[in-house]
C-alpha cells in the first residue's frame, strides 16, 4: 500500500472520528446548512468497494459527483492511476475543493484528478462523456437530475454507485425515488447493497 496514500486516509478518519457525535446531533436536527461544513465520509467499507469495481472493471473515465472534502476522491484516484484513468469530480463549494486538491497533493495522485468548480448540473451539461463509473454522492434531491443528465453519457458496461440509499433515515424518501428513477431507465439494471449507508449499484448496457 502507498504510504503517502494511507497516511492521508488515516487524517480523514481522524476527523470523521472527531465530528461523528456533531453530525449525528445535526442530522437529528435537521441542519443542512451547517452538515455542509462537515466531512460526512463514505466510509471504508464503500469506499473499498468503489476503488475495487473501477480497477476490476479497468474504468478510466471516472465521474464524482459531489467532491465535499475528498474523501472518496482520494480512493478513486488510486484507483484510476492503477487503471490509467482519470478522475472528473465536481463540487460546488471552493473552500471544499481547496481542502481536497491539498488532500490530494499530499497523496501524490493530483495528475490523476480533474477538479470542476461549479454547479454539479451545469458543469453535467458540459461534460462529454463518456463515462465508465459514477459515484454520486451530493444532496439527495439532486441524485435524479444529475442521473438524468448522466444516463445519455454512460459507456456500454457503464457503473454507478449512489451512496446514501439506507442512511440517514431523512433522505430515505428522495433515495427511494432515485432508486425507482433508476429501475425505469432504460438499459440499467441495478441492486441495492446495505454497505456502509447503503449504495445503490447500477449497471448500464
């Protein structure tokens, strides 16, 4: 294993550590705003899997939805640079993408990372494609619109992963319309996985 990757893995699960009892009281209260500011990572268990489907798969063309802080850029990254590939990931917040590009410096995988600043659905509309494997991890009521400008764009074998499909319990119902979005779509067929906070894996052909 890299140690200059595992070594910035184990900063991010500090502060995840850190901040589990705030996010569990700001969930509980519904705070979306003040939620944003913290890491809210995909776990290892996720993230193992997602790093393991895109070297299995040999993508290259690697699509992040929903950057935050890097968490899961940084096991993408890895990834992609096992497979050649690169990865697109887009975020909304500049504080955000500062903090990660620096995370991912610090791993050595910048060259295997491209930063997009911006609105995730604007910047979607830009993007060509196509793309080999989607993580799609930001506000949930967003996952359909970003899957609706994805679709067209999805390579033949095609993955994508969305994450927060079981917990938290208060996204479960724009989760739920996600994932019955995703069962209509044409050429997908999909399965729901209770990892992590359960992901919905969703193959395109």
């Amino acid at each position: 294993m890299d140690p200059k990757v595992e070594a910035v893995r184990k900063e991010y699960q500090a502060r995840a550590d850190r901040e589990a009892g705030i996010g569990a009281r700001l969930q509980a209260a519904n705070s979306r705003e003040n939620i944003d500011d913290l890491l809210l990572p995909i776990g290892p268990a996720t993230a193992t899997i997602l790093s393991t489907l895109v070297e299995e798969c040999g993508s290259r063309s690697i699509l992040e939805v929903g950057t935050s802080y890097g968490y899961s850029t940084v096991w993408l990254a890895e990834a992609a640079r096992a497979t050649g590939g690169i990865v697109t990931t887009l975020e909304l917040h500049s504080r955000k993408v500062e903090y990660a590009r620096a995370q991912i410096a610090k791993a050595g995988l910048a060259e295997f990372v491209d930063f997009k600043l911006g609105d995730a659905l604007e910047t979607l509309k830009e993007l060509p494609g196509p793309f080999e494997f989607v993580l799609l991890d930001l506000w949930k009521d967003l996952y359909i619109p970003c899957f609706d400008l994805i679709h067209p764009k999805l390579a033949n074998g095609a993955l994508i992963v969305a994450d927060n499909m079981l917990h938290p319990e208060r996204t479960r119902p724009d989760a739920n319309r996600y994932r019955a979005r995703v069962r209509e779509a044409a050429g997908m067929t999909t399965v729901l996985l209770p990892v992590g906070h359960g992901i919905e894996l969703s193959r395109y052909r």
